[in-house]
C-alpha cells in the first residue's frame, strides 16, 4: 500500500465560511474556523520551494508543542431530506435488491413514481458503458422532486475504479483509474448549505442499502427508522474517536475533537485509543478510526443511527474477505450501525478521500439524515462508497 501526505492541491479539509451563519452547538464550540487550505499532519513534507528555504532556521528553532485539538464552528445547514425527496432504485435481476427494495418503499413511504426499476449485472463493478446506461435512465425517469438515490442492492458498488454512490452524483472520473492517489475531483455538496441538491447543484447524493443478507437489510432499515426524533435524550449519546497505532491510517486523529460534553445535544465525545478500549462502549452514536481491521465489534452498543468507519484502502469492497483482509464496511453494518463508507480502490490516506469525523458528527446533530451527514463529510468522495439506511435521522425534530 503506498500513502502519501496531504497535497496542497484541491480543496480545503476547513470549511469556506463566508457571511453566513454559523451553528455553534454549545458554549463550548467557540473556536474560530480552521484557516483556509489543507490541514497537513506534521510528518508530511510540504515540498514547496518556500519550506526548503526555511528548513535551516526551523531546524534552530524551539519546537513547538501541537495545537490542542478543538471544535470546529459549521455552517448552519439545512435539511433534511425526507422519502418526498428520495428516489430508489431496485435491481430487477437480483433477488435481495428486489425484496429489500419492496421493503424500503413500504416500511419508508417512497413514491411509486420515484421508485424505478433497472435491469443491473450482480457483480462487484459496472463497467462504464453499463453505467452510462444505468445514469441515463435515472436522468430521463427520475422527476426533478428526486433530491437524493437510495440504491437496493450491495453489488454494484463500483463503476470500474469510481465508487457507484460518487459516480450517480458526480458523473465518472477517468482520471482516478490513471492515478488513484491522486486528488479527485472536489463535491460541491462538501460546502453545500441548502437541502435541494438536485435543484441547486444538479447532484443527487446517493447511498447503498447494502447487507449481506435480506434479513440483515431489513433490520438495518428498522434501525434506521427507529432512529427518527430520538435524540436528545436524557443519557448522553457517545461519539467515540479512537486513535490506534497504525500511523499510516491514523491521520485523522489530527482531526477529532477535544473529549468534552454537549450539553445542548446531549452528546460526549470520547477520545479513546485501539489499545485500551473499555470493555463495553455503551450508547454509540459515532465512531472513527484508522485500522485495516477492527476488532471487538460486539462490545459496542450502538444507538439506532449510528454511523461508523474506518480509514483503510479496500472498506468499501462489500465482499466479506478483501484484499489484505481488510474490514469491510458491512462489518460495521452487520454489527448495528446505521451507515457507514469505505472506498472501492486505493485512495491513499488523503484526508480529503475520508469522513472528516467533525463535520460528519455535527451535521447530523443538525438534524440531517444519515445520507446528508456523509456526504457533507467527504471532499473528494470519488472513490469512496456511502452504505446505510440513507433517512435516518437522530437529531431531527419531531415536527
């Protein structure tokens, strides 16, 4: 596996804030907005004729201890989207895409005239005059009320080497397959404030239903809707931000947040490392880490809705053995999270290619689905596969 550092090329891990409003969800969050421009952890070289100029007199300079970590303020989002605002697709020739499809469109309320039916091969990638076919039907048949995809199936979840979920909404990208480690092509949705993307930025943000099995499916979808209006409660829900010592995929831990309560939301994040894991972690509404595999999921008590990931290269291949026996994402499902991502082909650890684990977490605190959440947290999503029930929405209020 090759990694590279952060590339000063792309867009900004910060969000662009500009003149608008700003949701600062308890007193606690009152750090300023990172500064525009990439975040680099301080082992990556910044190659630049500038840095080399300096090195002489930072080598002599006293060392500096590292920021402390803190909260970033997000933009005020609007949301959400609900089953008036989702099409679903379900695969004629497979089975568990017609069962889970039927079952979806029943248990959530989707329109029949935004259900369509499509005729797909049953295998891990479309290759892209399939795809081509496959996004001109959802364009000519899917009205312009359709706001966001829900796809019925756990294969196809690649277009070659692009994510399916990326590649519906954003159109394919040749590119990566020339250069995976590349950077990919920015998501307007990253900076995106509104709740009609298909309306304002011609994108529909998409999600698998994916599981490994009908049944499994369908109790990800109870799970999903059994998450509506839940939160706040009266016993704080636990965002966990694990550290572990795989450096290599553990470069988001620049990126959590201090360990600290929201009173306002009812939530605590925790900062806690792969090592010294408490023997149960109860009320589990977030968790990020970096591992190739993680161990221990039965000690976790998910809440319904909870979203789960892992930096790695392979999480989005939705088989049960990936290359170099990475996790995959279903993992997290198959255990009793909500929604999850991985990515289909190797990324590298661009930071940019992975949830941020704040923006993720306080965008669905806003009230957003699931769908929303993800696809907020993930500048470059190219490469990187959205899987979970795409409405469930903890935080979002009752009426």
């Amino acid at each position: 596996m090759q990694w590279l550092g952060l590339t000063a090329a792309g867009m900004s891990l910060a969000l662009a804030v500009q003149a608008q409003a700003l949701i600062d969800p308890a007193a606690a969050l009152t750090e300023a907005p990172p500064a525009a421009g990439p975040q680099q952890p301080a082992s990556s070289a910044a190659g630049s004729s500038s840095a080399s100029s300096s090195a002489n007199s930072a080598a002599s300079a006293p060392a500096r201890a590292a920021p402390a970590p803190s909260w970033l303020r997000l933009l005020k989002l609007q949301g959400r989207l609900t089953a008036a605002d989702l099409g679903l697709l379900i695969n004629s020739k497979d089975p568990y895409s017609v069962a889970v499809g039927e079952y979806y469109a029943r248990r959530r309320g989707i329109p029949e005239a935004q259900i369509l039916r499509v005729q797909l091969p049953v295998r891990a990638s479309l290759s892209l005059p399939e795809f081509e076919a496959l996004q001109a039907t959802v364009r000519q048949r899917m009205g312009p009320q359709v706001q966001g995809l829900a796809l019925a199936w756990t294969q196809p979840y690649a277009v070659e080497c692009n994510s399916i979920t990326s590649a519906l909404a954003l159109g394919f990208q040749p590119e990566i397959c020339k250069q995976s480690c590349a950077p990919s092509r920015p998501s307007p949705y990253f900076n995106y404030s509104g709740r009609k993307p298909f309306s304002d930025l011609g994108l529909r943000p998409s999600m698998l239903l994916a599981a490994r099995s009908v049944e499994s499916a369908q109790a990800l979808i109870e799970r999903g809707i059994a998450a509506d209006h839940s939160l706040p409660s009266f016993v704080p829900a636990q965002a966990y931000f694990v550290s572990t010592p795989d450096a290599a995929r553990s470069v988001r831990s620049v990126l959590f947040p201090p360990a600290s309560s929201i009173r306002a939301l009812g939530l605590e994040a925790r900062r806690e490392s792969s090592e010294a894991l408490p023997a149960r972690l109860p009320r589990a509404l977030l968790m990020v880490t970096g591992l190739a595999r993680v161990e221990g999921l039965d000690r976790i008590d998910w809440l319904p809705g909870a979203l789960a990931d892992h930096l790695t290269s392979f999480g989005g291949l939705l088989e049960r053995n990936s290359p170099q026996e990475q996790m995959s994402a279903l993992d997290w499902l198959e255990s009793g999270a909500t929604a999850s991502y991985g990515t289909v082909s190797e990324p590298c650890n661009h930071l940019q290619k992975f949830p941020h684990p704040q923006i993720l977490l306080l965008s669905y605190a806003q009230g957003l689905s699931a769908l929303e959440a993800y696809w907020h947290s993930v500048a470059w999503p190219g490469q990187g596969v959205f899987v979970g029930e795409p409405l469930a929405a903890p935080f979002a209020p009752p009426f």
